[in-house]
C-alpha cells in the first residue's frame, strides 16, 4: 500500500505536512448531513439557532439542505521553520454529495499546477498529485488509508469535512454581528472534538473526521464560524495540529495548520463527477507508465 509521502509530494516539500505520514508509517470527506439523511428536504424554515452551542452544532446539516455551494479554501502550514499556503475553489453538492476542488500548490512544491481532487464520503480522487502518476490519471484513495482523514493532507479540507466537524462542537460563544457582501452573519467561536463530530455525522462520511481524532495532537480543536439569519455556514477557521516527529511533545516539532473554507451561492449547480473506471491509476501497478 503506497504512503502519503509518495502520493502527496506537494505538500512534504512545500510544508510538513506529510511528516504526519512519515510519523505514522503506512497509509470529509463528510457527508452533508448525518448518516444517510436526505438532503432533498425543504430549507425554508431553516433558522439560526438563538443558542449559540445548537446553532454551531446545525450548521452542516442547514448547510446541506440548501443543495450545492461554491467553495474557497485556504489552508496554512506552519512549522518551527517553514510555512505554506495552499488555496482551492471548487464546489460540493450536498445532494449528490459530491464535490471538486482545485488545489493551486505554493512554490517550491515537487508537483506544479494544481492538484484536482473529488471528494464524496469516505473517498477523495486526486489529479497531478505526483510525478509517478501518468498525466491525465487519478488516485483513488479511501480516507481511511490517510492518518489525517484528509482534512489536510491534500492541501485543503473539503467542505463536506470543514462544516461535518461542527457537529462536534463542545463550546460555542457569539463574538458579534457582521455583515459579508451585503449579507448579514453571526460570527461564534469555540472549540470541537472530532471524534464526536463523527459520532454524530456516521456512515462512510465519518471516516475522515474519525481518522483525525485519532492523529492530531490537539483535541479541543479551536473554530470560529460565520453562520447566516438561516444558519446556514458562509465561513469557517479550524485549526488543527500534529506532531511533526512522531511521539514529541516540543514545541519545535509541533505542525499547526489552520484551514480554512468560505461558502457562497447557495443552491448554484456544481460541476463535479466522479472519474471514470479507465481514469484511475492503480498504485499496484507494477508496469512503468507508457
């Protein structure tokens, strides 16, 4: 079974993140809503919880009842000597539950362009994610070959995964009012627990969530959410860590990446599909490509 570190150069050479996968040896997504919710029914009663805990706490189910949204993320690793920054656009479908991202990597990194990923529950497809993969191919991987889950290691956490780990939050206080391209949002902040974000998410769509509890060293994983007068989620910060050599507790072996994923036209159409049969590279593979 391959390593993250030779899927995933980009991010070894332009941050640490996949010292989390040297660290570990061997190698959402989140469904829009809870184990196999229908994500068809009607939103328009939707309404922001006046508690802040609850309103935190639905916020990826309000989310995934709205259809589809348009994604941007950005993802920050930061370590004792190096720092990068990973941004995305893309979109995810909460119906089909479904999403594409393209990932643009930083500088310096050992694959150029950008990194296409389609991610769906407990799965997540990648393009251009290594010199060894032929042009044009994809990479199938089940989340639950990478310690993180995939909420970093891909160098943006999808939507699906950044507003399923909500379902975990453990405190939640208002911070005020702001308004957002003329759209007026709740901003909150506290801390979450990913293991019990994906007790309450189940199913396939937990996978990734479950898997980050397991790795990152910080379990009260600080957020702040941006939520509208219908609760539904425009902007979300989490910020997780992990131990960059594994077992050490020092400060200069810890990575922090803080990530970060924007909303926006709630209900538009996302062009996102799964690869075809043909398209997929098999890391088995034992012939050199042609």
């Amino acid at each position: 079974m391959p390593n993250q570190s030779q899927l995933l150069p980009h991010v070894r050479s332009a941050a640490r993140a996949v010292v989390l996968a040297a660290a570990l040896t061997g190698l959402a997504a989140c469904s829009g809503g809870s184990g196999g919710a229908d994500h068809r029914q009607d939103s328009s009663a939707d309404q922001l919880a006046a508690d802040p805990l609850t309103a935190v706490r639905g916020a990826a189910d309000i989310t995934g009842r709205t259809g589809s949204a348009r994604a941007v993320t950005e993802l920050v690793t930061e370590s004792a000597d190096k720092k990068a920054v990973f941004t995305g656009a893309g979109g995810y479908d909460y119906v089909k539950r479904i999403g594409r991202l393209e990932v643009a990597v930083p500088p310096g990194a050992a694959t150029t362009g950008k990194i296409v990923e389609v991610v769906l529950p407990g799965v997540v497809y990648l393009q251009n994610s290594g010199a060894k993969v032929p042009a044009g191919k994809w990479v199938k991987l089940d989340v639950r070959q990478l310690p993180d889950g995939n909420l970093v290691s891909s160098g943006a956490t999808d939507p699906a995964g950044a507003a399923g780990a909500l379902r975990g939050a453990q405190k939640a206080e208002l911070v005020g009012g702001e308004t957002v391209d003329g759209v007026a949002l709740k901003h909150y902040r506290g801390t979450l627990d990913l293991a019990k974000a994906a007790e309450a998410t189940g199913g396939r769509g937990a996978d990734g969530l479950r898997m980050a509890a397991q790795t990152f060293t910080v379990k009260e994983v600080p957020y702040e959410v941006w939520l509208d007068g219908q609760g539904r989620l425009h902007k979300v910060v989490e910020v997780f860590s992990f131990a960059g050599v594994a077992g050490s507790k020092e400060a200069k072996d810890q990575v922090k990446v803080t990530s970060t994923t924007s909303l926006s036209d709630f209900g538009k159409a996302v062009d996102a599909a799964e690869p075809a049969a043909a398209d997929i590279w098999s890391m088995n593979a034992t012939e050199p490509p042609k």
